[in-house]
C-alpha cells in the first residue's frame, strides 16, 4: 500500500478547541514531521536534569515530570479515537479530563530517562499507525467528546498538541 499524505483538515472537522493546536502545525509532509518531532522533543527531555524534572512553573500547575506524561496520555488517546474511527467504528468516543489522568499517572515518581522512553514508545506506534491510513480512512468523520472528528484531524491534533507543550515547557518551565 502506497502511504497518503496527510492533508490538512479543513474546520469542519474538528471541534474549535483543537484550533489552537492544527494552526500549530507547518504545511509539508506531516508524517515525516511526526518523526522528526519526536527527536526534538526528547533531545529537550533529557537536556533536563532529574532533580528539576518535578519543578512547577506555579503552585497548580503540573510538573516537568506531568507535562510529559500528558503528552504520552493524550497522544495515545488520540491515536486511538483515530484507529477507532479509521476502521469504520461509528460508536461515539468518550472524553477525557486531563488533570485526572495526570494526578493519577504519579510521573513524579518516575525518571525523565523513562518518561522519554515512553513517550519514543507511543509515537513510534503512532507513526506506525498513520502510516498505513490510506486516504479514504484519513477522511473518515466520528464522534469523541460529543463532536466531530476526522482522522487526519486527529494527525494534526497530535502533532500541534506536542508543540503546544513544548513551547510551554521551554518558556515557563526551562527559561
């Protein structure tokens, strides 16, 4: 099977909240930005000392440690509602509250060492996972969090969400 390229979804096909992170995304070949991003981002990870990795920007924010696992977290949510619907499958995808999953993934007391290697871990199968979309599947509509959302959307969602949170790491946190 010859790979399709990811094309940038159009508005309609994600719910305006993701905005924020598609227009984080460059034009070009996403795919090969999904790999080329991990490599920065892990390069950033493990520039960080272990004993700053649990530092808080503010009292109520989340760490370095919990920055990193919601990425993990939510990466792996989004490639699943984008296998889900990529196969066809119309059942409508539940939520998921961010700030339950981090003060329940306990990153505090793991390494930074391992937290990169996992997050290595879920895009690789994330890159896989794309990879073998053809285009008809990319185009595909389901429902997650009670609006819509397309396949490719959920590539784009992906990638802008981990830009998101690195411009976020590098400026409050490691400035």
């Amino acid at each position: 099977m010859t790979q399709a390229m990811i094309a940038r979804p159009g508005a309609d096909e994600y719910a305006p909240y993701y905005g924020t992170y598609i227009d984080k995304v460059p034009d070009g070949d996403l795919q090969a930005l999904l790999s080329t991003q991990l490599a920065e981002t892990l390069a950033l990870v493990r520039s960080v000392p272990e004993a700053r990795g649990v530092h808080r920007y503010a009292p109520d924010k989340w760490s370095i440690k919990g920055v990193i696992g919601h990425i993990a977290d939510s990466e792996r949510i989004f490639a699943y509602r984008a296998l889900r619907i990529g196969r066809g499958d119309a059942t409508p995808l539940p939520g998921f509250e961010q700030n339950d999953y981090v003060s329940k993934g306990d990153f505090d007391a793991r390494t930074l060492s391992d937290l990169a290697d996992e997050l290595a871990a879920v895009r690789q199968a994330t890159v896989h996972l794309f990879a073998h979309f053809d285009a008809a599947a990319l185009e595909r509509r389901g429902t997650a969090s009670g609006k819509t959302v397309s396949v490719r959307a959920l590539a784009y969602i992906i990638a802008g969400h981990e830009r998101h949170h690195t411009g976020i790491l590098k400026a409050r946190y490691l400035s």
